[in-house]
C-alpha cells in the first residue's frame, strides 16, 4: 500500500514538472506548438491589398533633361516717338524714332546629333538673334534651318561638339490617364520639370494653328515653357509644348498642349531635305457652319463647310467655286469640318487630282480639281 502511495507521488509530481517544463518551452518557442489545426482556423477571406510603391521619375528626368535648351531671342525694333503737344499744335515738328530690343524666351529639343533642335515658330518668329544654352552650361548663337507656321514648328542648328540627344517616342500610342512631364525654361528657371498626365488626345480647332492635333496635358507649362519637352515616364519625347489656355482673370489652369511627335517628326524631316513642308492646296479657304447655318441651308447633321474665300485662276475658281458655295465631300468622303477638309487636302500630293463635292445655292456639282503647293503667305496671312 505504501509503494502504490509512493509510484502514484511520483507520477504526480512528474506530471506537474513536465507540464510546466512545457509551458516555459511553448512560452519560449512558440513555434514548438505547429501549424493550428485546418478545424480551426478562421475560414473568413484574408483582406489583400495592391503595394505601395514609391515610384520615382529620377531615371527618366535624367535621360531626357540634358537634351532641353533654353532659347533666348532679341530683336530690334523701331516705333515712332510721340511728338511734344507745342510741336503738334504748330506743325512745326519732323517725325522721331526710336529703336528696342524686345527680349523673350523659350524652350528647345536637340534630337540629333548633328545639332538639329527643335523648337515652336513662335519662339523665334521675327528674332534678329537666337542663342542657346544647354544644361551643362554652354551657350552658342543658333541659326534657323526652317520654319512651318502652320504646326507652328521651328527647326534651329546647333554648331557645338558632343551634344546630348533626345530619344524620341511615339504619340500614336498615348492614351489618357498616361504619367507625361514637361521639361523646359518657365520665366528663365531653367531645367524646371513638371509632372502630370495625359488629359486628352486629338484636341483641334483651338486656334493656335492652321494644323491641329494637340496632346492636352495637365503638367504645368507657363511662359518660357513654349518649345520644351513633354516626355512620358521612360523619358522619351512624345510632344513639343505650345501653349495654355488664357488664365488672365481667373481662367483655366492645368489645360496645356503640345504638339505630337509624329507631327513634329514628319515636319522635321521635310524641312531638313527641302527647306520647308509641301502641302496639297485648292485654293480656297473654307468655314464652319453654325447649327443655324446648317438648319437654313438644310444639310442637318450629314456635314459640310462654307467657301469663304478663294484664289482666283485657282483650279478651284476655274471650275465654276465660289465664296458661299457649300463643300460637303473630298474624294467621295462627307467633308465634317473646316479642320478637317484642311488636312485632308494638305495630305494630297501637289499635282494629284480629287474630286470636290459641293453646292451652289440649292444646285449641287461635283468636279475635279488639281491639287496645287499650298503658298506659305496663306498660312502668314492668319
């Protein structure tokens, strides 16, 4: 009896000591418990969330930046000084000038490296001269190759070794909601960066040029920004910033635009080989029609533009055009805007032929035209 006392202790006391040696264990390692059975485990969906990554545009800035110029331009120009009250009263005076130089600003790409760069027309419309910095500081006088005031591109030349070169991209394959940073020379602080994203594609009859296709962005663009690059988060080209809309008196902000580097490209190499871009011409100038307009004239929503002006002994005067005829057709496609019969006459190869659809008060005619060089004081003249 006092053996089976004495084995019934023991085996107590090792029960006790080894479940507190486990628990010290399991408090120590609580690895040592294992994997909790699948019975009881929680079978509630365990949230997930997208990471966050900290993206940065460093690589792409630094690719493309050393590419970007500031262009500075000067011109003389001279007005007529304002005559003294006594003088004029007794006509006893000989006029007086006086000249100025008129300073401004901009922005420029270097996209070969040759030196060719890249720039608006009105930048360095009527400059007397052009000097260009880069971003390591050097700065050389650059002359003009061309200009095309109708996309209103530039091209300059550059005479300085080991130039820095843009990659170009593609614009055709920007869509909206795209990450693009414009890279230029706002208000003389050079290589200032501005990010955003691509608002819209395709923007036209703003009035800024003859030929519109604007990339509409709202990454900051302001003064001295006109020329400088929009690239996209690789830090490839896709466009040449022009322009915002007015923001006098409270206007619009983040509405900026550039013009597409397919545009810009296909206007480079012709006025590199050429001198200047050859475009298909009629002779006339056409108009849009208000929703008045069209509801008189009876056309609804089937298209068409008023002939507002013409080029007389033009092909288009010589078979029977005139101002207020209505076109509503180019090569048997409806004709659904004034932008839009411009371009697709520009696209037509000088000397080409094309049929011209329209209406001469309720009498409709069809003829063919040939397809002359669009004069470039058309394109001066707006």
């Amino acid at each position: 009896m006092q053996n089976a006392r004495f084995i019934v202790s023991f085996l107590l006391r090792a029960v006790v000591v080894g479940l507190a040696i486990a628990f010290l264990l399991v408090w120590w390692k609580p690895a040592l418990l294992g994997a909790v059975p699948a019975a009881v485990q929680s079978t509630a969906p365990v949230p997930t969330r997208a990471p966050v990554i900290m993206q940065s545009f460093a690589d792409a800035v630094a690719r493309a930046a050393p590419a970007v110029v500031n262009i500075y331009t000067a011109r003389v120009i001279t007005e007529r000084t304002q005559t003294a009250p006594i003088d004029q009263l007794f006509g006893d005076f000989w006029p007086s000038y006086r000249q100025r130089v008129e300073r401004s600003l901009g922005s420029g790409v270097i996209v070969d490296a040759k030196g060719t760069i890249v720039t608006n027309q009105h930048v360095i419309s009527g400059a007397d001269s052009i000097m260009v910095q880069l971003a390591d500081g050097r700065i050389s006088e650059a002359t003009i190759v061309g200009q095309d005031p109708d996309t209103d591109i530039a091209i300059l030349h550059l005479s300085l070794g080991k130039l820095p070169v843009m990659p170009l991209g593609r614009s055709d394959t920007l869509r909206v909601g795209d990450i693009v940073l414009a890279i230029g020379n706002p208000y003389g602080l050079s290589q200032t960066v501005t990010q955003g994203i691509v608002s819209a594609t395709g923007r036209g009859q703003l009035g800024l040029a003859t030929f519109e296709n604007f990339i509409q962005t709202d990454a900051a663009i302001n003064l001295g920004n006109s020329g400088g690059a929009l690239i996209d988060a690789y830090g490839d080209l896709v466009g040449i910033n022009t322009a915002v809309l007015n923001r006098a008196y409270g206007g619009p902000e983040g509405i900026g635009f550039a013009i597409p580097v397919n545009l810009v490209r296909g206007v480079m190499e012709q006025i590199l080989k050429q001198g200047h871009v050859v475009r298909g011409w009629l002779g006339f100038m056409p108009q849009d029609l208000s929703q008045e307009q069209s509801a008189r004239l009876g056309i609804g929503d089937s298209g068409g533009v008023a002939v507002v002006n013409i080029l007389v002994k033009s092909s288009a005067y010589e078979a029977g055009v005139r101002p207020g005829d209505l076109v509503t057709g180019l090569g048997g496609e409806t004709v659904r805007s004034a932008q839009d019969l411009v371009s697709r006459i520009a696209a037509l190869k000088p000397g080409a032929e094309v049929e011209l659809d329209g209406r001469h008060g309720t009498q409709p005619y069809k003829v063919n035209l040939r397809v002359i060089e669009r004069p470039t004081r058309v394109a001066q003249s707006r």
